[in-house]
C-alpha cells in the first residue's frame, strides 16, 4: 500500500489596509488561492494538485490558516501564495509561518513562533520603540531617549569572552 505524502503550510493573510480586510472563510480563502493558482501559475499546475489542496484550519481572529497539499506541489503553491499580492485593489500578502509534515508540527511551530514573537499588525508600536515613544494605558504619549545603554554588555566585556555561544542557537 502506498502512503500519499502530504505538506500542510501554515500561512498568515496580511492586509495592508485594516479597514478593508476580509474575514476569513474556508470557502472564501479555497475560492480566491485557486483563482490565483491558476493566474500565476497555470490551468495545468493547478489541475495537478487542485484533488489534494484542501484548507485545513482557519483563524479569523489572527489570520492564520493551514492549507494541506500534496508533497510533490507544496513548492508550487508557495511559489503561488507569495505572487499574491492584492485581493481586489487591497495589497495583501501572504506570510509562510511553517511548513510541516504533520497538523501537530504545525500546531508546535505556532506555539513556540507566536508565544515569543512580536504580532506583525502592530507595527505603529515597533515604529514607536523606535523612535522611543511610549504609550501609557491613558493613551498618553511618553518620551524616553532613543538610545540606550546595556549594563549586560559592559558588565561582561562586550559579550567577547572568547566563548562560543552554540548552546543557544539549538533548536
């Protein structure tokens, strides 16, 4: 018997402009990637694997959803998703959060990516760290010096001990 080997991607919708997003749907999204399979890429790939694309899990709240394909055409409907790039004038693209080989890595992969990681829709609050302004919870608006000093680096050196660090880039 012979085992159908399978990719899951799992990807986040992002709106350029928050006001005319769309919400999510399994129709909605099965829809506009097969359109937008057969724009970019051809009739004839999409035919290829349009028997094993199936939307698996949808989140409406974060724009994440997980699209099973078969292991041969995974790199072709990447190639696809990352051609998208508006949904009716509206920019939007899509970002590749995982690819795995099972729903339960993908499940592991946005434990440990979103537990940890920034949300990409706030960017007025990564701009505003840059520039060194701070919002309270009155929503008043603070500033602090822009450039600042770690007492870590001057404690230890500068971090040139000599020492190789590999114990922390294991995964």
């Amino acid at each position: 018997m012979v085992r159908l080997k399978n990719r899951y991607l799992m990807t986040e919708v992002i709106w350029h402009d928050n006001e005319k997003s769309t919400q999510l749907s399994d129709s909605w999204l099965f829809q506009f990637i097969s359109n937008e399979v057969k724009e970019k890429l051809g009739e004839l790939t999409y035919e290829a694997f349009k028997k094993t694309l199936k939307i698996i899990y949808v989140n409406p709240d974060t724009n994440i959803f997980i699209i099973r394909v078969s292991f041969e055409y995974y790199k072709s409907l990447w190639t696809a998703l990352t051609l998208i790039t508006s949904y009716y004038g509206v920019p939007i693209y899509f970002r590749m959060v995982h690819v795995g080989g099972s729903i339960r890595l993908c499940q592991k992969a946005a434990i440990k990516i979103f537990g940890k990681q920034i949300s990409v829709y706030d960017k007025n609050k990564i701009l505003r760290n840059e520039k060194g302004e701070t919002i309270d919870n009155n929503n008043n608006k603070n500033e602090e010096p822009s450039i600042k000093m770690d007492s870590d680096d001057d404690e230890n050196g500068g971090g040139d001990d000599g020492e190789d660090n590999d114990s922390e880039m294991k995964d």
